[in-house]
C-alpha cells in the first residue's frame, strides 16, 4: 500500500513542485493539495491520510493552530515544510515541540540542482513520517528480545571516565534531545550533536535549547571547544568531527560529501570521537529512519565507549537503533526516560 499524503502550501507552485517531487516514488500516493488549513480539513475528511505535510505562515488558521488540532482530533504524523528564513523558521522549531515529527526545507524553485539534492530529503521525511504513524503496529509484530544488557543490576559508580558523550539523533529525536540535555548540569561532559534537520534551523534549534537547558547550547562553529557544560550541535548541510587530544578538544566543522544520505552524517561524528577520545566517550544512538550510526557506533564500542541505543517501543522511528542493535554495536538499550539517570550511574553521580 503507499503512503498517503496530503500537502498544505498557500503557494501554488510550491504544490505543485512537492506534489512532482513525492510522486516520483511508487510508495507515496499525493491523496491532495490544499491552498490552507480549512480547505485542507474538509478534504482531508473524505479520506485521511497517512502523513500531512504543511507549511506554517498561511492565511487563515496558523499552521501552528492546525498542528494542535490534527494532534488533538485525529493524530497524524506532521512534517512542516518551511523556509529558513522569516517567522515560518522560528515556528518550525516551535511545531517540533509541539509534535511535528520532522522539518523540510521549502524547494528552491527554478534550481535544478537544488531540487535533485532535496527530492531524496523530502521523500525519506515522508517515509519516516509514515513509520511513526504505523509505529504502534510495527513495535507489536517486530519485537526482538532485548536489550543485549538491562538497567539492573546499576552500574558501579565510576564506571567510566568520560571526557565527551556524543548524541546521534533523526526523525523524532529533537524532543528526546532535549529531554536529555535538560537534565544535565553544567559539570557535565561536553556533548556532540549530529541531529538531522535542514540547514539554518539547526541554529534556531540550538538557540531555543539554549534558553530551556542549564547547561550551554549552540550550533557548533569550526575550532569551538568542546568542554563541560557545553552542547555543540552540528550546523545542517555539513559535517562535525572532533579533532585535537585529551583535555584539549574541539571540533571541525567540513563541508564533505553526505554519508549515508546525510549530512551532518551520525558516522562521520562517531568515528571522529572513537578516534580521538577513545574508551573516555558515551556514545547515543536515538529514533530514526535508516542506519546512520551504526557503523560509527560499533567503532566506539570496540575501542572501549560506551554504547547506548534507544528502545524499539518509545523511538518514533526504530530505524537507526535497531541498525546498530543488528551488528552488535549497542551495548545498553533503553526508553530515552531512562537515559539521563543511566548516564548519570555511568559518570558515577548516581543519586541513589
């Protein structure tokens, strides 16, 4: 069966380009297009879809109001389709707080290059986006024993020295992203970012985690250094490496060829940091479509990191964790509200 979407855009060419771009796959099927919320509503009622896709900044009711109402009466994954520039950028940002599963960037019309390079992005969204819609079904009739280790017996305190915790995170990571660094404090250990999200809202992304979090939070610069109580987070459209030994870190910021479909790509992060920090690292794996990290996240595990993967039952999209799950690379599996306490055992300032 293909994915049913339905596409909500007040511009008309924009329409037209996402609804040329998404059929171009025989898995997706575009059911409709609507100029605005309320159009779309009354549409949408002959026959609903299985991913909506919207911009915000449209006459009549907001996107943001729309968001709310699909989430409350007929839950629907929701991919926002924006510019990176203007009030639509911010409240893209906002609508991933608010249960947006992911954010696309609006096609560049009339650059032919443009379009190629963003077609693989907006399809793999929709793909992963219907994955989260079918995610209750698919967690019941694919379980796998798991995890390779549990939460008991604890770990020993002082289990590891850790100098650096790298975070690997797609389709509906950005909130567990920030769950996690909310509960960190400003001793803990510099931590590394790849989340995949478009260009210029990584930024909006990092400063909006800034104002919530204890501990600091920015989109990573080349040469930034990596220390306590700093979150860096990689800039869209290219990659984050981290270079340089022991207590004097940072990162290298370099516009290469995507990996695994990506960039920034979770691998090129993890391998950096199983390079250069060795068994003194935490590695993350979280909910996304595909198997970015895995390879990355083996290279730590066999230097000696630690290796963590979030669960099949609260991923959005169990893609990425159970790649790593498959070639050995997990070492401890669990729901992302278990983590920071688990992290906190590892770093040996267990509470308990």
């Amino acid at each position: 069966m293909p994915i049913n979407v339905f596409l909500v855009d007040d511009s008309a060419t924009v329409r037209t380009v996402l609804k040329m771009i998404l059929e171009k796959d025989p898995e997706i099927c575009v059911l409709g297009v609507a100029a605005n919320a309320e159009i779309a509503l009354k549409k949408m009622a002959k026959q609903w879809p299985d991913v909506i896709v919207s911009d915000l900044e449209m006459p009549g009711m907001h996107g943001l109001e729309f968001l709310k109402y699909i989430k409350t009466n007929r839950p629907t994954p929701f991919v926002v389709c924006s510019s990176h520039v203007g009030p639509g950028a911010k409240a893209s940002i906002d609508a991933l707080a608010l249960g947006a599963v992911d954010i696309i960037a609006k096609p560049n019309i009339g650059v032919e290059s443009y379009l190629e390079e963003i077609t693989a992005a907006i399809t793999q969204s929709v793909k992963a986006a219907a994955c989260v819609g079918s995610r209750h079904t698919s967690v019941s009739s694919t379980r796998k024993t798991e995890p390779t280790r549990t939460l008991e017996p604890a770990v020993p305190r002082g289990y590891r020295n850790i100098s650096v915790i790298a975070i690997g995170s797609s389709t509906g990571g950005t909130t567990i992203v920030e769950h996690l660094l909310k509960s960190m404090s400003p001793d803990m250990p510099g931590v590394l970012i790849v989340q995949h999200m478009p260009k210029h809202f990584t930024e909006l992304f990092a400063k909006r985690l800034n104002t919530v979090c204890a501990i600091e939070v920015k989109e990573a610069e080349d040469g930034d250094t990596v220390h306590n109580g700093r979150a860096l987070i990689a800039p869209g459209g290219m990659h984050m490496k981290l270079s340089g030994l022991g207590s004097n870190l940072s990162v290298n910021i370099c516009d290469e060829l995507p990996v695994n479909r990506h960039k920034p790509s979770v691998d090129v992060l993890f391998r950096s940091v199983a390079n250069h920090v060795g068994a003194r690292s935490m590695g993350i794996i979280l909910t996304g479509m595909g198997e970015d990290g895995a390879a990355g996240l083996l290279e730590m595990r066999r230097v000696g990191a630690v290796a963590m993967g979030q669960d099949q039952a609260s991923s959005a999209v169990y893609g990425m964790p159970r790649a790593a799950m498959e070639i050995g690379a997990v070492e401890w599996q669990m729901p992302y509200l278990a983590m920071p306490d688990f992290i906190q055992q590892i770093l040996g300032n267990s509470k308990n």
